[in-house]
C-alpha cells in the first residue's frame, strides 16, 4: 500500500457489546451514577465553597421534604417530560433553536417580573423571557443558565461571597418586604417563649429581621428560648394556618394571607426607616456579567423592561395585583393588600432607583448587630454596576413618583381609599360582593 493510500486508525474504539449479564450492566449505571455524583461534588466545592454533602442534602430536602415539595416536583416534571417530548421530533431532524438575541432567563417570582411577562411588556421591547421560581441563583448564575435574577440582599452578599459571577444592577425592593406573624393568642411578645417559631436556621446570627425584631420587642435573640425551624415562607404560612406554629416570618403574600384569613396579625414588619442606621433594603435585580458584557444592549432593554413594569404596578394597581394573585395562587384581595403596603402604605418602596446609602445602612446594621459576619465586611461598591441600567432610557423615579403617581395615589391613602381609587383608574367592574 502507497503512503498516499495509508489509512490512519484511531486512537480509540468504541464498539457495543453483543450482550453482557443484566446484572453488570446495571453495575455500569449504578457506577455512572457514583462518579456523576463525585465529579459534581468536587466542582460545587471548587466553585462554591460549599461542602457538597449539604448541597445535596438540601436537594433532597428542597425536592421531598413536604408533600407540597413532592406534589410542586411531580407538576415540574410532567412539564419537563412534555417538553421533551415535544422536542424530540426537532433533534431528530436536526433542526432547533439554541436562543440568540432577546432570549433571557430571569429567576425569582418578582412581582415586577410578573407583571412584565404578563401585561406583554418584555415582548413588546422584543424580548423573548423566560421567567422561573428558581430559587437557587448562585447556582443557576455560576453555570451561566441564569441571565439575571430578583433575588434578597442577603443571596446576593452569598453570591458574591462566593465568587458568582454576577452584579447589582438595579433596585427592586427598598424593605418593609418580611412581616412576623403570630397567632392571634399572642397579646405580649413574652408569650412567645417557649413557642414554635420559624425563623430559620442559625437565625441569631443570620437573620438580620429576627435580631431587629427580637430586640424591639424585648424578647430574647437566642432561638434556644423557642421551637424554631427552618422552612420556607409558603410552608411557614401552611404549617402556621393548621397550627403546628405560633409564629413565623416571611414575605408577602403570606403575611397578609394571614390577614385576610384572619388566622393571624402581624406583629412587627421589616424595618423601612432604621432609627440608627436608616433605611434599609430587601431585594436587588442582579445580572450575570458574562450576559451582560456579552449582550450589552439587551442587558440594558431586560432592565429598562423592569422600570417599566414598576410603572405599570403604581399607575395600573388593580390590574397588576390580579397579576400578582394569579402568580402567587393567592386570593385577589391579598393581592391588592400586598400592593398597597409595598406601594402606598410602607412608603414607595417598589422601585428601579437603587440608593447606595440605603445599601451601606443595611450593612452597617449587620455589622452593628453581629448578623452574618462572613459577609458584612463586602465592599459591596465591588459589586454594583448601574451603568446598564443607566444607558436603558428608563425614567427618573423621583420625577415620575411626583408628576405621575402622587396626584393620583397621595401617599398616606387608608387601604379603602387606595383600592377604591385603583378600582377607578382601572375602570374596573366588581362582581356584588367583591
């Protein structure tokens, strides 16, 4: 054979075994299975810091731990199994749609994010958004499968604590956003000892609302007094509602479900107006940096879409909180109490301006109370970049609160008031009894 006719043999052979015992092929997957969990194991400690036994046990517990979990699992995964399903067709003919321009991932239920799908405001700048519950950011941000996210300050500080590649863009949520709420036998704060309380794990010295509040009311700090647990703030409300807890914290909607259900009252709110220290803040719009500086013009549209959909809940409040309800799977009223707090009520703190000093006060108020040490030295100037949102065209929000907002809703509006008012500007008709 002529060097021009010489073949070159591979490296490798991959061929398939005629057969094999059924029992050392499942010793192959139960293997596959092993070394999958090793190498993402290793990787997760790599990039997280996290000991990797913890992460998947707190899968576990996120997937199984409640019925609620279970049943939330099973819907996900009927839907995943459609969607495949449906995509198989497309993969075998070799035909599909990797995403391009306009196409964004946005994690966190926000009511901004909501609202923005929902009244048609991302497609109407062109953007083709999926948004998700997802409640794992820094995760979903670190593997590049999250393009921007609504998430708590205290996700952000983890985040970046944890070198994830992401950043500060804008302001969602300046307080006021968690209630604690007992039950309605609780008439002086002392009859809270000895009582089941959720407030999360290592709570005296995580939990910066439960070292305010325990100090207000002149309780002790230390959960050791208490039956406290850790769940999230729908389970809390659950669990609170069939009386397996006498108290608890969370964000709305559920303090006001227990409002209006009348199961509970709210004993003390987030503070918006630290006598120390200022004001504080709750929730931040956070972008991945490798979208953004990849996609520089869409960053800065996905934000201005944010803005706008603020806009859209103070000038169209009935209209949104039906939104908020809808995705919330809350009754309408609770809906429209929530809104009127967060915008009304509580001050305007839904909002796109983000306050640095707002910011720098809420650290501060961490340091001063010895609330989660590991990340209240952060420079957090390192992490906020406003220069997107700065290019997206979106408007003053002081300007637009004074000429647009506060002729219609004054600040200072009774809840009756601000839903009557809401019921107008949205020309909305109310079935009898509503």
């Amino acid at each position: 054979m002529s060097n021009k006719q010489k073949v070159h043999e591979p490296l490798f052979h991959i061929s398939k075994r005629a057969s094999m015992p059924w029992y050392y092929s499942w010793l192959i997957r139960l293997g596959s299975i092993l070394a999958a969990l090793i190498v993402s194991g290793v990787v997760t400690m790599l990039l997280t810091h996290q000991n990797p036994i913890s992460v998947y046990a707190t899968m576990v517990e996120g997937a199984f731990g409640t019925s609620r979990r279970v049943w939330n699992l099973l819907q996900s995964l009927a839907i995943l199994l459609c969607v495949a399903l449906a995509l198989t067709p497309a993969f075998k003919m070799r035909f599909w749609n990797i995403g391009g321009e306009g196409q964004v991932l946005v994690g966190g239920l926000a009511t901004a994010a909501c609202v923005g799908e929902d009244t048609g405001i991302f497609k109407a700048l062109g953007l083709k958004v999926s948004v998700t519950g997802n409640g794992n950011v820094p995760e979903a941000m670190s593997a590049g499968k999250m393009d921007i996210a609504y998430a708590s300050f205290r996700t952000t500080l983890n985040a970046v604590k944890n070198k994830v590649p992401l950043f500060i863009a804008a302001e969602n949520h300046t307080g006021g956003a968690e209630y604690f709420v007992v039950a309605k036998n609780i008439d002086n704060p002392q009859d809270l000892l000895g009582k089941r309380i959720s407030m999360g794990a290592n709570a005296e010295t995580e939990n910066l609302n439960w070292a305010e509040w325990s100090a207000d009311l002149n309780i002790p700090r230390d959960t050791k007094y208490y039956e406290n647990f850790s769940m999230s703030d729908s389970d809390s409300y659950f669990a609170f509602k069939l009386g397996k807890l006498d108290g608890y914290g969370a964000c709305d909607p559920w303090g006001s479900m227990a409002e209006y259900e009348d199961t509970g009252k709210i004993l003390v709110r987030q503070n918006t107006d630290r006598e120390i220290d200022g004001h504080g803040t709750c929730c931040k719009i956070c972008m991945n940096y490798n979208f953004a500086k990849a996609h520089p013009k869409l960053a800065e549209r996905i934000l201005l879409a944010h803005a706008i959909s603020v806009e859209y809940m103070y000038l169209h409040p009935y209209k949104a909180a039906e939104i908020f309800a809808k995705n919330y799977n809350v009754p309408l009223e609770v809906g429209l109490m929530t809104l009127w707090k967060k915008l009304n009520e509580e001050g305007r703190t839904i909002t796109w301006k983000l306050n640095r000093e707002y910011v720098y006060n809420q650290m501060k108020t961490m340091r001063r109370l010895g609330v989660r040490n590991d990340i209240n030295q952060l420079n957090i100037d390192d992490y906020i970049d406003l220069s997107y949102f700065n290019n997206s065209g979106a408007k003053d929000f002081d300007k637009f609160i004074e000429e647009e907002v506060n002729p219609i809703f004054p600040l200072g509006m009774s809840y009756e008031e601000w839903r009557a008012k809401a019921v107008e500007v949205d020309n909305i008709i109310e079935k009898t009894g509503v």
